[in-house]
C-alpha cells in the first residue's frame, strides 16, 4: 500500500501499538465515570477493556476513506477508531456495531485533546465493502474537526439519507456531532459537495460472506452460531474469512474489480510516486505506467495461505496477548 515510502519520504515514525512495550491502561482508569453513559460497551465487555496509555491528552488525525460498509453501510471517522481503541475481541461488538461507534467517539472526546479527520474520496468503494468493494474514481477530499459531520457528508455524496444510518442518527441526537446535511456548511469545493453518486450500497449484491455474517449476527444463525465467537472457538471465523476473501475472492474478482480504478491518473500516481515531482498545485506529471496487481489466480491463493497461518498464529484466543 506504499505507507512505507510516505514514512520514510517525510522522516516520520512508525509505530505499531500491538508490537513492543506499549503501555496500556484500562478504560475504567482512562475515562472514569463516563463508563457509565456507555451504550453498549459495559455489556459486551464485562470487565472493560484496555486501551494504549499514550492516546490520553493526544491530537488525533483519522485518515479514513469514503466507503460501504455490510455493517453499518457506510464507514469513515467514527469507525476509523474501531480498531485503536478496542485491541482484542473487535468482533464482540458487531451485533451492536451502531452503539459501539457512538460509544468510541464519546471515549475519543474525553481522551484526545483534538480530533480531526481528513478522508479520502479520491477513490470510492460501492457494494458489499469494506472487503468486497468496487473503487470509483471521485477526486473529493473532505476534512472536518466533526467526525459525525463529516460521515454524514461522506454518506450524502454516496447517495445516501445520513439520518436514516443508525451510528450518525444516535451520535447527532446525542450532540456528539452534526449529522443533518442541512445544518453542515461546506466550504472550499461546493458544488463536490452537491454531487450524488448514486451508490448501489453494501446490500444488493451482498457476497455469500457477507449473508452469512448478516444471519449470524442479526438472523437465523445468532442463537446457534454467535456464543462461539466469544470462545476459544473463535478463529473458525477468522480462517473462513480469509479462505473466502484472500483463497478465492481476491483471486478471481479483484483483476476485474480495479482495472479501472489502477489505470486512472490516480492510479498511476500510485504507481509513479517515488520518481515523479509535484509543483505547488500537485503533481502535473503523474507517468505513464499504471499500477498493477502482481498476486492474481495461483499466486494469490499461495499467500492466502501464508495469511491464513499469521491468522491463526495472531488470533487472541491463541495467543498470549495484553
């Protein structure tokens, strides 16, 4: 995904919170008797959780992009904390993934000393995402210090009522945010901020994946199926998952799902980052040659199976983990 060449082009430090010695601290410490208006978290986690010690008095940037999503149909800001915030057993929360963002952003406004997000919609994904998306070009990047405002903008573009997603719906009636597209100035770009794209959405060609999380979660299935995801049992889920999107999805859809995406001026850029120059109004030469997806058919499948083993190897319930 070339993050590597951006870190080390600007001299930045990379740090990953699950590797090293990171301090952590439990939630109960971190935000005291805010625990207490949580919507949900307090009954997925009965004994709380941990979260890393250094977020406390922090500035925040989220770095989301504009996407479907099968769970929540859309996912930007608020979700871009999902995976900081909650280290272990993420997957616990999904049959009340709508309380859990409302429950996140209120830990981030008691945390960080500021929140900002700038997301990208240079690409769009449409469809069963955030696995299974189709990219769109769009050449839209928004920002806001409003991570609710900011989703509602993002699902307007889309084509979609903000107010009818249920996280946005709750995080605007509970102040955390602005989620009414009629009370959200947009400054800079106007009319991007007018377009509708007209997206299909993540459930009209829902993936045989995405059904089954669907009636597992929500369904037929939650009552026979969801208690093993909450023991050890659990990794059944992760190793269909990926024998689903990286053994066989990945391999024969993505060639097809990014063609066009890999061959537009922002996919050569992709390609060309380390050897073209940008002026003070972007980059005026963005190559010739167009990004390429080198794991395909076989290829992809072989390290399907490398993922498959780091899968198991890192699940929680296997390994011995803070």
């Amino acid at each position: 995904n070339k993050h590597l060449p951006v870190v080390q082009a600007h001299d930045l430090r990379n740090l990953h919170l699950y590797e090293g010695d990171e301090e952590w601290i439990h939630i109960r410490d971190a935000v005291g008797d805010l625990t207490k208006k949580f919507l949900c978290l307090n009954e997925v986690y009965r004994d709380g959780f941990m979260i890393p010690k250094r977020f406390i008095g922090e500035n925040i940037i989220h770095l989301p992009t504009v996407k479907t999503h099968v769970f929540t149909t859309t996912t930007g800001a608020m979700k871009n904390a999902f995976g900081g915030l909650l280290n272990e057993h993420r997957h616990w929360t999904h049959p009340v993934i709508h309380e859990t963002l409302v429950d996140l952003l209120m830990i981030q406004k008691k945390i960080h000393r500021g929140v900002f997000a700038v997301m990208d919609g240079t690409f769009a994904g449409d469809g069963p995402g955030p696995r299974c998306m189709v990219p769109h070009v769009k050449n839209v990047l928004l920002a806001s210090a409003d991570q609710v405002a900011i989703d509602a903008v993002a699902a307007k573009l889309m084509g979609f009522d903000p107010m009818k997603i249920k996280f946005i719906r709750m995080a605007h009636e509970m102040g955390l945010g602005c989620g009414d597209p009629r009370d959200i100035e947009i400054v800079g770009d106007a009319s991007a901020g007018a377009e509708n794209w007209h997206f299909a959405g993540p459930f009209q060609k829902m993936t045989f994946a995405s059904r089954m999380q669907h009636k597992i979660y929500w369904g037929p299935m939650k009552k026979p199926i969801e208690w093993s995801l909450k023991t050890v049992l659990a990794p059944w889920a992760y190793i269909a998952s990926v024998i689903y999107h990286d053994s066989y999805w990945y391999p024969v859809n993505a060639r097809g799902a990014m063609e066009g995406a890999l061959a537009s001026p922002w996919g050569r850029l992709f390609r060309n980052w380390e050897t073209v120059t940008p002026d003070a109004n972007g980059y005026p030469d963005v190559g010739t040659d167009t990004a390429q997806i080198e794991l395909m058919g076989s290829k992809a499948f072989v390290e399907s199976i490398g993922i498959l083993g780091t899968c198991i190897k890192e699940a929680p319930e296997f390994s011995s983990r803070k």
